[in-house]
C-alpha cells in the first residue's frame, strides 16, 4: 500500500464521505488545484496525486515501457483508488489526465460514478476530417525544440497554454512548473500526450461525464471538446467563459461553479 501511494505522492484531506480524485495535466503536480480544492472540502474526500515523473511522485518509479502509453498512467490511477478501497469515485482530470481518466473508466468499469474532463483532447493531430488542432509536423516540431532546449520551450510555450496574457503571473507559475519536472521524463510525456490517439477509446466510456471547454484554448479548441462529447454517450458539454488552458488556475470560480452544478443532477 505505502508503496503505490508513496509513488504517486497521494495526499487525502476534506470532510465528506465521497471521493473526488483531481489529476492534474502535462508539466502540472496537484498543487495547481489549490484554487478549486477548498470548495469541496466540505463535502468531499478530496484525493491529490502526483502522476509519476510530476511533483513529488517516486522517480524511481517511472518505467519508459510501462508509460509508453497513456494506460500506464490509467492503471495507476486505478492502483490508488483499490488500495484506498474508494467508491464511486468523482473523477476530475485537467488535459491528457482527462484521456487518462477515460481509460481508468474503461480498465475498471463502475469505479468512477462521474468524469469530468477540463480540456480534453482524444487527439492533438488533424486527421483527414478530424481536427485536433494541430498538424503533425507542427508536433514533430514542438518535440524536437523541446528535447533540444527543455528549459527554453518552457519559458516559451507555458504562457501561450496558460493564455490570459493580461495577468503574467499565471503564465510565470506555469513556466515554473515546467521547469521543475525532470526533462527527460517530460520529453518522454509529452511525445506520449501529444502523440496519442484515443478516439476510439471514448465510445467505451459508461461513466456520465462533463466535458468542459474553455473559450480561446490554443490546445484543446471547441471543436474537439464537442468531438469529445458526441464521442462520450452520457455526456454534458460546458463551454467557459474563461479563456486558455488551465482554468482550474485561471478561473477557479467560474469552473467549480460548473462542476458543482454537474454534480447536483
């Protein structure tokens, strides 16, 4: 038991009886959700991890072949939540942890009672009549100036995620949070982010989801969050009036406002 929390760094707090467990994104630790965890804690039990490779997790636990694919990550997920005998679980991942929640939902079915996706994107790549939003060179290229300066694409792409150009602070605290994952594990999660392709994975999904949409995000545009919710059967769409990438950081609360209204149906 102490091993698998110890590897994902698992931090449990909040005063209720149902679990909601928040993953956070690429180049992210769980401490970008302190905006939106106090908001549950009432009523709650809120579950923080680190995926491997991110915040305080094990590093010695991050295996190439194992994290080769976004179910590496999923069977973790799934890992925690067993060891902590958690039902019904309220799933909250921001970016790829969304993907990465769909695929825990597929791996073991009933465990989460809700999905909710911020930003999801089942693929990054333009596929003949699928837009993603991204070209594959324009990916290649992004991987490549990643690998050959880590520290300097930080600095570069962190703001453009984040957006709200108007209030720096959050593109710096995101940079910041870049730069402290180790680089080679990060060049080898984000060929596996944006490489991935898990559009037939979401027909599988059963747990009722909400898939949010921020207005204006630069990695997941509309037209793939509404490609993710045509996918996902029982599913809802928000759009956002907030802007970027990361509202959870941007816009705390405008998003829990959203997930709370989700979560009384």
């Amino acid at each position: 038991m102490g091993d698998v929390l110890k590897r994902n760094n698992v931090q449990i707090s909040g005063k209720g009886e149902q679990p909601m467990l928040f993953v956070h994104g690429f180049g992210c630790d769980q401490n970008m959700w302190r905006l939106m965890v106090p908001s549950f804690d009432e009523d709650y039990k809120i579950v923080l991890i680190d995926l491997v490779g991110a915040g305080d997790s094990d590093l010695s636990a991050y295996h190439p072949e194992k994290y080769a694919s976004l179910h590496g990550y999923a069977q973790d997920v799934v890992e925690v939540c067993q060891i902590l005998n958690l039902k019904e679980v309220i799933f909250v991942g921001h970016s790829v942890s969304a993907m990465i929640g769909a695929l825990a939902d597929i791996q073991a079915p009933g465990l989460f009672s809700k999905l909710i996706m911020i930003g999801p994107s089942p693929c990054y790549i333009n596929n003949a009549d699928y837009v993603g939003g991204f070209d594959r060179n324009d990916i290649e290229e992004l991987l490549q100036t990643m690998e050959s300066n880590y520290l300097g694409w930080s600095a570069a792409l962190a703001p453009s995620i984040m957006g709200n150009s108007d209030r720096p602070e959050l593109g710096e605290e995101l940079t910041e949070s870049f730069c402290k994952m180790e680089p080679t594990i990060a060049q080898y999660f984000a060929r596996v982010t944006f490489l991935s392709d898990n559009r037939k994975d979401l027909k599988n999904v059963k747990a009722h989801s909400l898939i949010i949409q921020c207005s204006d995000d630069m990695i997941a545009p509309e037209v793939v969050g509404m490609y993710t919710h045509q996918a996902i059967t029982n599913s809802e769409y928000k759009k956002l009036n907030a802007t970027g990438h990361c509202p959870h950081m941007s816009a705390p609360t405008e998003t829990t406002a959203v997930i709370r209204q989700f979560l009384s149906k």
